[in-house]
C-alpha cells in the first residue's frame, strides 16, 4: 500500500498503481541509496517524513494498522511483493522470541495462496 500524507492529492483514491506515484519522492532505505543522498533509518523517521509531505511510501499492508493520524494507506494494485525477513543473534535462546517466531512461520504458512 502507499502511504500518503492526509492531505496528499491521492489521498482519496480507493486504490493507486504504482504509475501513479511516478515523480513522487520515494524514499530509500540506506543499503539502496548513494552517498550523499537522504537516507531512511526506520520507519518511525519514514512516517515522520510522509506526514510532513516530504515523502510517500510503498510499505506492506501488515503495516495498516499502525499509521499516524495524519497519514494514509492506499491499496497499490501493482506494487511488488514483499518479503518479511526476521533476524536474531545466533546464541539466543529467549523462549519469548522462540514463540513469536513460530507464530510468523505459522501466520505465514496460512496466508500463501
């Protein structure tokens, strides 16, 4: 889905392509971006920078439930796949994160088509 400002002139669409969003600024996280260009640290900066009107973004929909106030999420038809990655040191043996890692691979193996 995109995430827009409130106020952005798309704001109001029941669903986007990602034609759409052409010429507007997405941002990049730091991996993806050359020196000297604005980077993305977090998603918290990202939605700060959306909101301000600085910025639109292209996230999952799993994210919906948790944007500002004074942001928007709109459907992208077209928009890409996402793939969510969890990560952990090795010698963890936390069983909180034991049970939310099952939890993912379940959630995950219910929702594939």
């Amino acid at each position: 889905m995109a995430v827009l400002p409130r106020g952005h002139r798309l704001a109001g669409r029941a669903e986007l392509s990602m034609a759409d969003l052409d010429g507007e600024p997405l941002p990049r996280w730091p991996s993806a971006v050359p020196e000297g260009f604005s980077r993305i640290a977090e998603s918290g900066q990202l939605m700060h920078l959306v909101a301000l009107g600085r910025a639109v973004a292209v996230v999952p929909e799993s994210i919906r439930a948790n944007l500002r106030h004074d942001v928007v999420g709109v459907p992208v038809a077209d928009a890409p796949p996402t793939t969510l990655v969890l990560a952990w040191p090795q010698d963890t043996r936390s069983r909180a994160l034991a049970a939310f890692v099952r939890a993912a691979a379940e959630a995950a193996r219910v929702s594939r088509p």
